[in-house]
C-alpha cells in the first residue's frame, strides 16, 4: 500500500490549539465557594468544585455514521486524561464529563444537551459533528461554553462556540477544483440519510461542483444498514459517472468501489470526506485503491513531537482505539484541546462569562503544530490569517489536504 500526500492549502501539524495563548482573566463566580491551587473562591459556576470541573460531551454512538466517530470520545479521553494527569488539571482541578448519546439526529441532540446543562449540572459542553445543530440555539441563550467541530453553519458568529474548524453558510471552488483536477467531469453524491448537517454540507459541495463545471448525475441517501451497493454501482456505470463525492465515508466506500471495479469502471475521482486512519488503510486498502481522502491533519509518518504526544496519550487513556492514527481522534483531541486552553484563559475561579471572554479576547494562535488554521471571522480561541493568498472562498468547506490510498 501507498499513500501520496500533497497540500491543497498550507496546514501546520496535528492539532489545533490555543497552547501558547498568554494567560488572563481570572475572575469568581456566583454562588457558594471553593478553593482551587491555593486560590479562595468566593463562588462557584454550574460544574465547578474545589477538586473538579465537569463538563458534558454528545456524540454519536449509535446511528448513521457512528462507527466512523467511535475514535472521537478517544481523543477527548486522551487530551483530558493527560491534563489530569501528567499538567496537574486546571489549578488543581480534575477534569470529568458526563456523556450522551445524540444518535447523530437533531432532535435527540437537543433533548440530550439539556440534560447535560440542566439535570448534570456540566460547565460546558464538547461535541462531535453529527446532530450539534439541534442545541446551538438553546445553548447560545444560555450562554453555555462549547468546543468541537464547526460541521453545522449555525456554529458560525457565535461567541460562545469555539471551534478549529467551521462549515460557515457559504460555498467555496476547492471541492469542484479538486474533482477537475483528478479529471472528474460526471459526480455522484452521497448523502446520509436523514442528517441535516450532512444536507448542509452537501449543499455547499453541489455549488462548488457546479461552479467547475463538474455536472451532478446522481444523488443516493445511504442507509448503511440496509443501503444496496450492487444497485449503485449498476447505475454509476449504466450513467457514466466518474466521481464519487459527497459524505462518502469509509464504510460506503469499501461497498462501492469494489462493486464498481467487478464491473470493469475504476473512478477518476473516488472522494472520501474522512478516514485518514491506519486500521482503515491496512484493513481495507484494496478496496480504496485510488481513493483520495481528505483530511486535515499532518501525515503520521512525520512523526511530529506533537504527534508522538498526541499518540502517547491515546495510548494511555484511550487503548481501545488502536492504531490510534485516525483523523478522527484528533478531531476529538483538538476539541477537548480548546476546552482546556479556554479553562486556563478563565483562571482559578472559572465561570462561562470568564471562558467566552477569555477565549474571545485572547490573541490566535496556530497552535502545537496543529490542524490548518480555519479561515474568516470568528471568536479569536482558534487561529486566523485564513484564507492563503490566492484562495477565493466564501465559506469553510475548502479541502485541506488529501491522502491517496492504493495498494
């Protein structure tokens, strides 16, 4: 197996963070006291103790598209596991959460979200792209500090979320100037059904395609349960496609390529949207042969000492997700990075006023050798200086680097 990496636009390394951000704004909260690192605090926010500070997680664990993110709770698992750990928590404070499942649907997503503020009493909230969308509202009139992936546009001009990476309501030429450029002309896109966020998506990439001239011949909503890839592939051949793009995870496309190929059609343009991931690459690397997967991250095999740190703690605090060189994983890592850079920025006695001033306040950063910095406007807890010269974009969709699997 091989793998060809080029840039599509500058990136730094593995994980966005705001490392290196001075510290400031240390200010007390509202009710009750504690005492932190030798700090008195004449009172407490919703989730802080004098020994901890519990903040709440959705993700999807069961789903569509669930088994993709199972390495995201991995990576929050490892980037707070290492704060508690080996960085003596956030002046003496231990880091927990509480978690729910939001079956990536928008609706259990708003339920859930409650919950976690209302019934367990958590800080802020981390979440995993998938049903975020569903909570955005409720969670910005309350005034409650989240970090994750940007993957709804709702997440965009909101001063209480903080994110590496923002899907933003625009289109942009990257995904539509990737396709030419591999001599994509005939797309079919995949959706999966039922996801809002992946519509949204979706949306924005149909825009770019068109815009370069790439015409759009088919759409299909995968169910992966109970999707019928061998129909697929007889109608991607009778219509002379010759992309694949969309929401094409991993597990759609170990179906669909293989299929296509027993019926003599290898595609110019196999796209897939995530699945940089050693255990997808030598479990399934036939089946991907000449995929390109996009992903944001440095390649592994440069072997960055942020890497090797980021490795070393998934090991440790997250052993169930082996190998643990998965895009996905540090996608979660970077999440939970942001939360606990925003809890050192609202000091010894943190409240959520504290964390979305600081955080808002404090100079960008790109980060411990990080993702690629996102672009355009937005509370400052993420670095700036997007977009590259050159780059004509109106939203955050651009692909940042690809990954060519082969065998």
């Amino acid at each position: 197996m091989w793998l060809f990496q080029k840039r599509l636009v500058r990136g730094a390394a593995l994980a966005a963070s705001a490392s290196t951000l001075a510290m400031g704004l240390s200010a007390c909260g509202q009710a009750g006291s504690g005492t932190a690192g030798g700090v008195s605090c004449d009172a407490s926010a919703p989730g802080v103790t004098d020994k901890e500070i519990k903040l709440g997680l959705t993700w999807s664990d069961t789903g569509e598209g669930a088994a993709s993110l199972a390495a995201f709770r991995g990576g929050v698992d490892a980037r707070l596991g290492l704060a508690n750990e080996k960085e003596g928590g956030i002046f003496g404070r231990r880091i927990t959460y509480a978690w729910r499942d939001d079956q990536a649907d928008r609706q259990v997503n708003a339920r859930v979200a409650r919950e976690l503020v209302e019934d367990e009493g958590v800080f802020g909230m981390m979440m995993a792209p998938g049903g975020s969308g569903g909570s955005i509202e409720w969670l910005a009139e309350q005034n409650i500090p989240v970090t994750g992936m940007g993957s709804d546009p709702g997440w965009e001009n909101r001063g209480n979320m903080f994110s590496f990476y923002y899907l933003g309501e625009g289109s942009n030429t990257a995904w539509g100037k990737l396709v030419r450029e591999l001599g994509g002309t005939r797309a079919a896109v995949i959706a999966i059904s039922g996801s809002q966020s992946n519509s949204d998506f979706n949306r924005q990439l149909a825009a770019s395609l068109l815009e370069s001239g790439v015409e759009i011949v088919k759409t299909y909503n995968i169910a992966e349960a109970i999707t019928n890839y061998e129909a697929i592939a007889d109608q991607i051949k009778a219509n002379d496609i010759d992309t694949l793009t969309g929401t094409v995870l991993p597990a759609t496309a170990v179906n669909i390529l293989p299929a296509l190929r027993e019926r003599g059609v290898e595609l110019k343009a196999p796209i897939l949207v995530l699945g940089y991931d050693d255990k997808v690459l030598q479990e399934n690397g036939a089946s991907l042969r000449n995929a390109v997967i996009v992903n944001q991250i440095k390649p592994w095999q440069a072997n960055t000492p942020e890497q090797q740190t980021f490795l070393e703690a998934m090991n440790i605090y997250a052993p169930q997700i082996q190998p643990a060189t998965t895009d996905i994983a540090v996608d979660g890592y970077v999440s939970a990075d942001l939360f606990v850079e925003g809890l050192k920025l609202a000091g010894e006695c943190p409240t959520r006023e504290a964390f979305i001033g600081g955080g808002r306040a404090a100079p960008a950063d790109p980060g411990r050798g990080g993702v690629p910095p996102p672009r355009g406007p937005g509370p400052p807890l993420r670095p700036r200086g997007w977009p590259p010269p050159g780059t004509r974009t109106a939203g955050r969709t651009a692909p940042r680097r690809r990954t060519r699997a082969g065998a």
